[in-house]
C-alpha cells in the first residue's frame, strides 16, 4: 500500500530552510530515515545535510524560496568566507598574542547578525521579523572606536604598502580584501526597492548592513598594520617600476 506521510518542517531561522519531506512508501521513509556506516550498524540522519537544496533553490529567513545563485546568496556567501578568514586569521593572533583575537571573534558573531539582516528582505518581510534581525547602527560606531584606537598606536603611512608583515597581518589583509568584495556583493541588492502603499521606497537591505562592511575594511587595515607593528615585522613599500626585468 501507498501512503503519503505527513509533511515535515525543520525549525525556521534566518539559517534554516524550509524542508519538506515527501515518502511515497511507508517502508521506505524508515530506511530513508536510516544511513548504514562501515561496519553495517544502522544509525540516525543526521540534520547537518536536508536534501532540500538539492535543486539550487533553497531559503531566505521569509521562506521565500529562491535560487542559489541570486544575488542575496552571492552576497551571504561572500560575509560567510569572509568569517572563514577571520577565524583563520584569529589564531594567528592568537600565536602572536597581539590582542585582537577578542575584536575578531566579536566581529564574526557581528557577521552572522548583518547576515541575518541581508537574509531577509526588507520589502517582503513581516514586522515581527524585520524587528527581530534589525542590525544596529551601534556596531559601527564600535568598530570607529576600535580603529581610531589602534590607528593612534601606529607610525604614519608616508607610502602604499603591500599586504605583508607577518602571517597575522597578512592573513588580515586577506580579510581587508574579502571585506571588499562582500560589500560590492552587498551594494547590488541594497540599490534594490519595492514601492509602498504609501508611496514610499522600501530598500532591500538596511543602509547599517553597507555601512558597517564599510568600515570593517577599514578595520582589517588598521588591524594588519597593528599586527605587524607588535610582531616587528617590516610593511613592505610599493615601488613603482622602472620597466625592467627582474632576474
């Protein structure tokens, strides 16, 4: 006999899509359910993979259902790799005991607020959860502070450096330029607007999400500089070429 279970949602979340399972056959929705390891023991699914996205198509926070290569995916990809360097480079600073580890791992639990943000469209999103993932303008006042700080402790720039002085400081400017990208990716959609009732432009994504990739840029800079500094490591000085080769 032929039945068809009951229909299955995952927790909803700014992170969780929207899952639903469909098992034709009552015998096969246990043994779906069940994954066979190497030594023949049967054992549970686990949650980390759904299927769901097996298509290219797969969730915003709204539920709304999209493909994985728009825009808004383009850009919540771009602020997840960039948290991958930063967890990379805080254990250079780790090693290094500079003491910017604390101000990265504060920045990555930051990234996962603005992706909230960027994940859940300002025009199409209930009140109740624009509210809820609403990134505040105060996160980039504490990242001005962090700069004007630690720009107060370092020699003046007289020259363009290259990205250099130390693995710390070069695996910061790695997130400098990363930084860059998630927020041209970021630019794209936040141009974008529905017109309300009131005749009122509602952009896609709040202008504290931009601002703040912004100024996290200019953080990882000052943060490279602060890194090679404490390690006494030398900033290398562009040069400019004189058209000749160099053997």
């Amino acid at each position: 006999n032929i039945q068809k279970s009951k229909k299955k949602k995952q927790k909803k979340g700014p992170f969780y899509s929207l899952n639903i399972y469909s098992m034709m056959e009552a015998n096969n929705e246990n043994q779906d359910s069940l994954n066979i390891n190497s030594n023949n023991v049967q054992v549970k699914k686990s949650n980390v993979y759904t299927r769901s996205g097996d298509k290219g198509i797969t969730s915003l926070y709204t539920l709304e259902r999209r493909n994985k290569d728009d825009q808004i995916f383009h850009a919540l990809g771009a602020c997840d790799e960039l948290s991958a360097h930063i967890g990379l480079s805080r254990e250079y600073c780790q090693t290094a005991n500079n003491n910017l580890e604390d101000k990265l791992e504060e920045i990555q639990s930051r990234l996962i607020d603005l992706m909230s943000s960027i994940a859940t469209p300002r025009s199409s999103a209930s009140k109740n959860k624009i509210k809820r993932t609403a990134f505040d303008e105060s996160n980039i006042l504490v990242l001005e502070n962090w700069i004007d700080q630690l720009d107060s402790k370092l020699p003046p720039l007289t020259n363009f450096i290259l990205p250099s002085g130390g693995l710390a400081s070069s695996s910061l400017h790695v997130c400098r330029s990363v930084c860059r990208r998630a927020e041209r990716e970021t630019v794209t959609i936040s141009r974008l607007y529905t017109i309300n009732e009131d005749e009122q432009k509602i952009y896609e994504v709040e202008p504290s999400v931009t601002k703040y990739l912004n100024r996290l840029s200019d953080f990882f800079f000052v943060a490279a500089r602060t890194a090679a500094n404490h390690d006494n490591a030398v900033e290398v000085k562009y040069k400019k070429g004189k058209g000749k080769l160099i053997n």
